[in-house]
C-alpha cells in the first residue's frame, strides 16, 4: 500500500515538473516583450529622447544659446559668434577604440544669427517694448519689471544649458544618447530647482521697479535707482496687487522656464558641409537612425538576450547565440562606414570647446533691435544720451537710423565724435549698471 503511494507521489511530481518545464517558455510573452523593448526602449527613450540631448550637446558646443545678460536679445549689442570650427555631428568609427584621425563625420555650421533673430518674436521682446513707455499706466511697471525678471531667468538658464550639455560632450555620441535617454528626468529635475532659486531671487531684487516712474523733465525716461521712493501710493498696489501677482509667478515660472531651457537648444537650425540644404532636429533624429544602425543592433541582441532568459528559460541561450552568429556572417553585425557622398569627411575635433563670441567693437559697435535698451534715466552724466545718440546716428552701424526712431522720436544728435573702447559704456540692465575697478558704471545712462 505504502509503495503505491511513494510511486504515485513521484509520478506527480515528474508530471509537476515537466509540466512547469514546458509553461516557462511562453512565447506570447516573448515575442510582446521583446517588440515592446524595440519599440519604446531603444526607438523612443534612446533614439528619439536620448538624441534630442545629444542634439543639445551640439548646440552648446556651437555657443548660439545667448547666455550673456550685456549681450542681444537682452542688449542691443550683437551676439556674433566665430563660426571658425565646424561641430562634429553623425560621428562614425570603424571601431570602438579608434583614433580621432580615423574617423569620420559630417560638419555641422549653425545658424547663430537666425537663432538670435528669433527673440524678435519670442514674449522678453513683447515685454521689453512695452517697458519702454513710463507713462503706459500701471502695467508699464509690470511691463519693466517682469522683463527684467525673465531677461535674467532666460540668461541664467542658457547658461546651465551651455555648461552641463558643453561637458556630456566629452562623452561618445552613444553615451549620450542612453545616458540622456534613461536618466535626462534627473537633469529635468535639477534644472527646475535651479529655476526655483533664480525665481525667488530676480523677482526680489527687481521689486523697485514696481515703484519706478517716469523721471522728471524727462516723460520717455525711467526714473534712476536713486530718485525710486517706496513711500508712494504704489506701495497700497504692491500690497494688495502686485505682492500676489509676483508669488504666483515665482511659483509658476520655474516649470515653464525649465521646460523653456529645455526645449530652445531645439529650434536651433544647421547646415551640412558639401550638403546645401538647411536642416533641423528632425533631419539629425533621421539620420541618427541611419548613421548609429549598429548601435541599435547591439542594443537589440542585448534585449533579445533578456526577454529570452526571462521567458523562455536558460536554455533559450543556445538557440541566441546559433541565431547571433548566422546574423554575424549575413553581415548584420558590420558597421558599414558611410561614403563621402553623404557629406562625411575624415577627422574630428581634438579639443571639443565652445565656439567663441566676438568682441565688441567700440567704434563700430553692431547694434540689435531685439536688444532695445529699456531707457533709465541718470543725472550724474548728462551727456550720455548724447554719446548713445551719436552712435545710433553713426551710418555705419547697419539699421541705426531706424532703430533710433524706435527708441526716442523725437530725440536730437550733435556730429559723432570718435570713441575708444574705454570711452564707451558697457550695456545697462534694468537694475542698474556695475561699477569697474576704477569706479566707473558700466552702463548706459539716458538724459
């Protein structure tokens, strides 16, 4: 009796295991998981989110993200940069430990000029050019202040931008690209903190503004840092108006402004040496799926490794690896270098730094609309209005005439004296200007 019960108890447990044996490979499981790895995985998290950083990589080593408070779109000095090196995009080596001269790429040039020109249509424009009228009612103030506010915000985040993207640079174009992909929602993160802190601070130290007025004698003109008095009537409108308005923008800028940071390096255009034809984010997401095919590969067979040990047992190894090694001799694991047809050429950057900016020509300064200078009036120099005057009417400067027309309709020029660099004032911000080590402002004064 008992030896029937033994043998019935190791039939069913033969039957429990082959049966357990047989219901691991399940190959729905598989083949879902496995197409789902493909398509989101790889395609969407490392070729499609981890090449918009890696695209961003490129723009911060080209330097077009205006950075520079004193500078346009924020100035009226122009942001030229030195397109004397091409960026290195579509980066292509025979093999994974080959030198720079070996490999190859495409050269990239973009469009600084076009980016920077398109802050003529961006909200800091809008805001600036109403900040220019003192006598525009309560929402000049608004005007004046939020654009100081923004300004510094933008500036500050271009400037995070450049210096994180300009070092994942160092890193291969693959790296990036899975690194960015995986753990980009970390930068995210960091960069709207960042934002957070920046926030809270430009709209404290921008709060005079709020109690700015037109300067006296001078109706075109803000008022000076030191003619502002906080004992006024729009101390009852701070507290009761503007005091909440400017919470709630602390609060809510720092999302809409990370996510700015985040996108604008994205609507930067570029062209291709040996390629006329201007391209964009969609073009260079195309051709990472053309040029980094093998970099898909791999990531594929480690994928099809994964989903086959988890579904359909250690066995399923074998069967990879007889597979992998007929893909291998089809010619499916070659990195096929692209000809020079395509706009490749050989070689690449040694040193991978920024593109430089131009120096400003005193004498023959480049003046931008889009960095219309908000008026400040200060009565310490009265003869600045005349040196900005002479200047905007100096032929020279391309558009000047007009752009003074803009600014001061109805203001006057004496003959255009000559200037040195140090005789010429550095940009004014809306808060005032700095001084230099010899107690010199570095600003430009109204009258």
């Amino acid at each position: 009796m008992s030896t029937t019960e033994d043998t019935s108890a190791v039939d069913k447990k033969k039957n429990k295991e082959t049966t357990t044996s047989i219901t691991y490979a399940d190959y729905k499981k598989f083949i879902f998981n496995y197409l789902l790895s493909i398509i989101f995985t790889i395609s969407i998290t490392i070729f499609i989110i981890g090449t918009l950083g890696l695209y961003t990589t490129k723009v911060a080593q080209a330097n077009i993200l205006p950075d520079d408070i004193n500078l346009a779109p924020y100035t009226f000095f122009n942001r030229i940069v030195k397109n004397d090196n091409k960026i290195d995009i579509n980066i292509m080596r025979p093999s994974f430990f080959s030198e720079n001269k070996d490999t190859l790429s495409q050269k990239a040039t973009f469009n600084s000029k076009e980016y920077l020109e398109s802050f003529s249509n961006s909200f800091l424009y809008s805001l600036k050019k109403k900040a220019h009228n003192p006598n525009g009612g309560l929402t000049a103030n608004a005007s004046l202040f939020f654009s100081s506010v923004y300004d510094n915000i933008v500036a500050k985040n271009f400037m995070a931008i450049n210096t994180v993207f300009y070092y994942l640079s160092y890193l291969p174009e693959s790296a990036i690209m899975f690194i960015y992909g995986f753990f980009g929602i970390f930068l995210w993160i960091a960069l709207y903190y960042f934002n957070v802190c920046i926030s809270i601070f430009y709209h404290i130290i921008s709060i005079p503004d709020l109690f700015r007025n037109a300067a006296e004698g001078q109706p075109e003109q803000w008022e000076s840092n030191d003619k502002i008095s906080f004992l006024s009537l729009k101390l009852i409108l701070f507290c009761f108006v503007w005091w909440w308005i400017g919470l709630i923008s602390i609060f809510i800028t720092p999302t809409f402004f990370a996510f700015y940071g985040l996108i604008s390096p994205l609507f930067a255009t570029y062209k291709l040496d040996k390629i006329n034809k201007q391209m964009n984010i969609g073009d260079f997401i195309k051709n990472t799926f053309a040029y980094k095919q093998f970099f898909f590969i791999i990531l594929a067979t480690i994928s099809l490794f994964i989903n086959g040990i988890i579904y359909l047992g250690i066995n399923s190894i074998v069967g990879i690896i007889l597979a992998i090694i007929f893909a291998y001799f089809m010619g499916l694991y070659t990195n096929e270098m692209p000809t020079i047809v395509d706009g490749f050429s050989s070689k690449i950057r040694q040193d991978i730094t920024p593109l430089n900016i131009e120096k400003i020509n005193y004498k023959d300064p480049q003046l931008v609309k889009i960095g219309d200078t908000i008026p400040i009036y200060e009565d310490d120099k009265p003869n600045d209005i005349n040196r900005y005057n002479q200047l905007t009417k100096n032929e020279s400067v391309g558009g000047a005439e007009e752009l003074e027309k803009i600014r001061f309709p109805n203001a006057s020029a004496p003959p255009t004296p000559q200037y040195g660099e140090n005789d010429f004032p550095l940009p004014q911000t809306q808060n005032g200007g700095k001084k230099g080590k010899k107690g010199k402002k570095y600003n430009i004064r109204f009258v």
